[in-house]
C-alpha cells in the first residue's frame, strides 16, 4: 500500500530535495479513492495519518519569484552594500530613506487586531472608496542604521520630490547636524520609484540645494525596481509602525503622529515623528538647463542608481 501511494504521489511531489519535508497536489479523499480501485480499501483519514508518517504536510504557495528581474539587479545590491559599509569610516554615515504609501486620515477601518472587550470594537466608517476629499497623511522615513534610530516626517499636502528632501532636510537641522557635525558625506539608500526616484528630476534638484545647504556631499544608491521590500527601513522602521497602530482608526493627524512616536522594539529603536502641514507644489518641472548647473557625478556602473551630490562652492555648513 505505502508503495501505491508513493507512485500515485511522486509525480505531484513538490519541495526541497534537501528537506525531508514533502508536500502533495492531491487530497486525501482522491488519493483513497485512488488506493481503493487499485484494490487497496482505505479511508481517507488513514490517507492523511500515512502521509504525515512519511513526513509530508499541507502548505500554501510561498512567493519567491520576483518576476521579470532586472539583469543588474544582485550587483547594484552589492554596490549599494559596498557603500553603506563607508559608514564605519571616519567622516561618513549612512542612512535609509523611503517613503510609506498615504494613509487616510479619518474614522476608517485600519488593518489587524488589538485585544478589547467583547463587543467592544470600535466603529468606523464603511466607505471603501473614500471620496478626493477625504484628508491624506504622507509618512517619509530616515532611517539611522548605526543608531537604529527612525525620524518621520508626516506630510498632509502632497508627496513631491520638494517634501522627500524637505524631510531629510528636517531631519538634519532637528538631529543630523548635532549627531554627526564631522561628518563630510551622506551615503542615502532610496527606492527607485516615487518621491526620490532615480529618475526624477525634482528629487535631484531639491538634494543639490541641500548640499549647497549644509556643505556635504550627498552619496545617493537606489534601489533596482520592484526590490524596495529589501529596503531596511521597511523592515526595521515602517514594519513596526504598521504593528503599534494596527486596528486602531487614525483619526486625525495628531494620533498618527503619535502613534508613530511611540513605536518602539525589544532592540531598541527609537522614533522621533514630525508633522509637515507646509504645502508642496505639484508639476514643478525642472528644465534642462537647470539640470546642467548640478554639481552630479554618476557612477561608473548604472549612474543613473548611483551618483554623488557635492555642494557648489563652499556651502554654508549648517
């Protein structure tokens, strides 16, 4: 009988060749309808107390494929390693930046679960498509990898290149500056989409700005499309957000605000939070000309995803 079963098995048999854990396409009851008409009556309970001798179990898909990946994709991640690693030289720190998708401000359901009383939960909205009106909050996240540090800035206008840089910019007077005085170039690690994409005119100019600013040199990496899920503020920052406020409405902007502040983990991150009521322009074009009075150096490999921004002349250093 167990030699039936493995035959009528191994063809749909996937899984680890190096695991001894197996797992099947076919149910119980179809496998035991199976064994019964190759004269071997069995019940389909007894299919599954077999199967789960012979180490096999039911699993769910696991995704692993990323699609069509970019042929660079795994060296511009050793490019982007090779650069954060500078952070441990004198005169560099490193850092990531990212944005979080807008959330809706407002009575309205918010993903997960939080122990209340029964019957006690609370009521919001049933809108599922919340009207333009409907007030938005743009969370943008710094993440300090040396001090497993966060700073949020929570914009409530637009989510431009202007307010990603207006962001990193208020979080260098509030702590950068104090932090790291010594400190002579910036290494940023950002997604390669949206706010600061890699080819986003506006996110290039505001960062020259910024550099002429404070007199540092802005070292930009960006993450190849479709990977910013390995992007570690999302995984030590915004992942841990999501948790503290899970099932509980944002309200308004103070409690996300608040919220977010309070998010704190067992290794010790720390979330300072900022709310950005300025307002931010939308089609802001940045003319060719313009372009060509960056002080931008690209790199060698994919200068587009890699490029340093150096301050032109002497820069104020604040």
């Amino acid at each position: 009988m167990l030699a039936a079963l493995d035959q009528l098995i191994e063809p749909d048999t996937r899984g680890d060749p190096d695991s001894p854990l197996r797992w099947v396409c076919k149910s119980t009851r179809t496998l035991a309808a199976q064994l019964t008409r190759r004269r071997h009556p069995i019940s389909y309970v007894k299919v599954a107390q077999l199967l789960h001798a012979q180490h096999y179990s039911l699993q769910g898909t696991r995704k692993t494929e990323e699609g069509a990946d970019h042929p660079d994709r795994d060296a511009q991640f050793s490019t982007s390693m090779q650069r954060s690693r500078r952070r441990w030289r004198p005169g560099c720190r490193s850092f990531r930046w990212t944005r979080r998708r807008k959330e809706l401000v407002g009575n309205y359901a918010n993903a997960g679960r939080q122990w209340r009383r029964a019957k006690r939960a609370p009521r919001v909205n049933g809108h599922d498509f919340p009207t333009p009106d409907v007030p938005r909050a743009y969370p943008y996240g710094i993440y300090d990898v040396g001090r497993n540090a966060g700073f949020v800035n929570v914009g409530t206008d637009h989510d431009t290149g202007a307010f990603a840089v207006a962001s990193i910019r208020g979080w260098w007077r509030a702590e950068g500056r104090r932090l790291y005085p010594k400190a002579r170039t910036i290494v940023i690690t950002a997604d390669a989409g949206g706010s600061n994409g890699a080819r986003l005119r506006l996110w290039k100019w505001e960062l020259q700005k910024l550099a002429d600013e404070t007199g540092r040199a802005l070292s930009v990496c960006h993450f190849p499309p479709g990977t910013s899920k390995w992007n570690k503020v999302e995984h030590r920052l915004f992942s841990f957000i999501s948790s503290n406020w899970r099932g509980e409405p944002l309200r308004d902007y103070e409690t996300i605000v608040h919220l977010i502040a309070r998010t704190t983990t067992a290794k010790g991150l720390k979330v300072i939070c900022r709310l950005d009521r300025r307002k931010y322009r939308t089609g802001r074009a940045v003319s060719d000309a313009e372009m060509q009075t960056l002080n931008l150096e690209r790199d060698r490999f994919h200068g587009d995803w890699n490029y340093v921004i150096k301050p032109r002349g002497h820069g104020t250093r604040v």
